[in-house]
C-alpha cells in the first residue's frame, strides 16, 4: 500500500502572510496524480488543487501552488496571501486507480 | 461542479442493529466508490473500494461482514454497519469518482453514534 506523510500536525500563519504545507509520499508508480484536500469544521472535504504526476508544472489555482518534486516524491502546497477562511485541516492524498489515501493532515491556523 | 450526496447525515442506533448509509452521485456515473472512517482530529482512513456490479475490495483489518458495500448501479453504493457496536461510532465519508483518473468528490459524511 501506498503511504502518505505529512510531518506538520499544525502550522500557524498571519492573515496576508504565505505558508507552506509539507507532504511526501511513497510509490514504485511512475503515473499517479497528487491532491490537496481542505476540510472545514464542516467536516466537508473541499479540493483545492490537483497534480498529474505525468506534468511537471506545478499546478497552481489561484492562491494556492503547489511544488511537486517527483524524484523526491514530495509535494507540498502553498497558500499565498493567506485569508481567514482558508483555516482547516489539509489532506494530502494520492491516487492511483482504485487506490486513494490520505496523510494524516496538518490544522492551519490563520491569526488576524 | 459534480454532487455526491450521502444520507443521513447523522445516526444513533441501538448495539446490536444495522445501520445503512447511502452514497449517491448526484450528476455522473460514479465508475469507483471509496468508503472511508476518520476517527475525531485523525485522517480519513480508507476501508474499501467499490466498482460498481463487482465486489467490494476492503482494506486489511476491514471486517467484510461487518461493513458490508453494495455498488448495484453507476450513482449508488451503500456502507451498511452489521450488528453495530459503541466502537464503530465515528464518522464515515463515501466519495465518488467518475473514472480511474479522476478527480473523487465527496459526500457530507455521516456520523454514527451507537448507544
């Protein structure tokens, strides 16, 4: 089975401010595709961007970029011009055919 | 964008009975199903994939008899919680994909609460 890692349980950012959220993954595939998921206290799961492992642009929506290093299987997101309502918990996940998962989530906190 | 909507939205069941929880999409043809749990603060943890007419594929430490996953149709799958105990009370979210490359879109989730 396929793991996912995300090393930061909370990160903390200034309304305005950018901040960075950490995932790596482990795969012997070379076709996958890569997301970063936003979960409210709605609990409702938001996408918010997402990679084909094939590209090698990173994909970028708006305020949110990501990095992918496929080499070193890393994939991290960027939130810029950090806003009030992007406080959540973020989900790495990667995806393979029927093989979805998950890391285990960072909890951004955005202060005023 | 696309809807999947899952039913009901919370739950509370007496030990011992069976709960059903639905999954549907609302506008596509849902080729894959995820089932997932996720405990309080925890992640979402995958419990099976479904294809819609085939069995099921339930990950290791799943009880197949007691999670039971039916996909009878392209906008349908259900999760029904078998003579449920105190210890499956969580939240369960189903999302939908319309194909294998495909981004999965998520249900609202459902909380089960066995007293």
């Amino acid at each position: 089975a396929q793991t996912v890692t995300q090393s930061q349980p909370e990160m903390s950012v200034q309304e305005a401010e950018t901040v960075t959220l950490s995932c790596t993954y482990d795969t012997s595939e070379s076709d996958y595709y890569l997301f970063w998921y936003k979960q409210p206290p709605s609990r409702q799961m938001i996408l918010v961007i997402r990679q084909e492992a094939y590209k090698q642009q990173n994909a970028t929506e708006n305020r949110f970029s990501v990095n992918f290093q496929k080499a070193a299987k890393s994939f991290s997101l960027k939130i810029s011009d950090s806003q009030l309502g992007d406080a959540a918990m973020y989900f790495c996940a990667y995806r393979r055919d029927n093989d979805m998962r998950f890391g285990a989530g960072t909890r951004l906190t955005v202060k005023p | 964008g696309a809807v999947v909507s899952q039913h009901p939205s919370r739950v509370i069941c007496k030990s011992g009975t069976s709960v059903k929880i639905e999954c549907r999409s609302l506008d596509f043809q849902a080729t894959t199903m995820f089932w997932y749990r996720q405990f309080p603060k925890k992640s979402l943890m995958l419990m099976a994939t479904s294809n819609e007419g085939s069995k099921a594929t339930y990950e290791q430490g799943v009880e197949k008899d007691k999670f039971l996953i039916n996909h009878a149709s392209l906008t349908l799958s259900t999760l029904t919680v078998t003579s449920a105990h105190p210890e499956d009370s969580s939240f369960y979210i189903c999302s939908a994909s319309p194909g294998t490359v495909e981004r999965a879109f998520f249900g609202q989730g459902t909380r089960l609460t066995v007293v």
